[in-house]
C-alpha cells in the first residue's frame, strides 16, 4: 500500500450506518420497478447484487441511479451508505455517495 492511501475496504468490511467507499463487480440485477415515494409521486427502484473476492452485497439504486449499472460492470461504490434490510447489509448511493467505473 503506498503512503498515505486509504485502507482497502471489503464487501467482508461493511458494516450498517457506516459509508464505505469499496470496489466490487455487479453480479445481478433486476429490473427497474416503479414505486410511491414517501413525499408523493412515483419514482424507479432497482435491486441488484455486488460481489467481491470477500463475499456479496444487496445494492438498491433509486430514480436516475437505476440505468447506471450493467450486469458485469466493474465499479467503485464511492460514500456509499450500507444500511441493514431484512437482517442483512445493503448499500445505496444516499446523499453524498456516487458510482465510479474505473
């Protein structure tokens, strides 16, 4: 590791109410699916699945989030914000997080 790089952050690594920042490979997803948001008006969810040597991860990408991933993207999740759902952890881009193809 060089100086003054950050650690290397694992799918193993994330815990919920955290942000991470972790590279992984889209493994799955589904198609989008409208939904009601809370504050009114409908808006498009999509689930899918993120992998890395150490294990998987759910991923839920929300309005104009959901065309920016392929099934085989190799991406950073950049200030993602893990969370959990249905006893396990799940990432989403949240407010400050964004997607990277490096």
């Amino acid at each position: 590791m060089t100086e003054g790089a950050p650690p290397k952050t694992y799918i193993s690594d994330l815990r919920p109410g955290r942000v991470a920042t972790f590279e992984a490979t889209v493994a799955k997803l589904e198609a989008p699916r409208s939904v009601e948001q809370r504050s009114g008006g409908m808006t498009q969810v999509r689930h899918g699945l993120l992998r890395d040597r150490t294990g998987e991860v759910a991923v839920v990408l929300w309005g104009r989030e959901v065309d920016l991933l392929s099934e085989g993207d190799q991406i950073r999740i950049v200030e993602g914000w893990v969370k959990e759902y249905k006893g396990r952890p799940e990432v989403s881009l949240g407010r400050t997080g964004r997607i990277e193809k490096p």
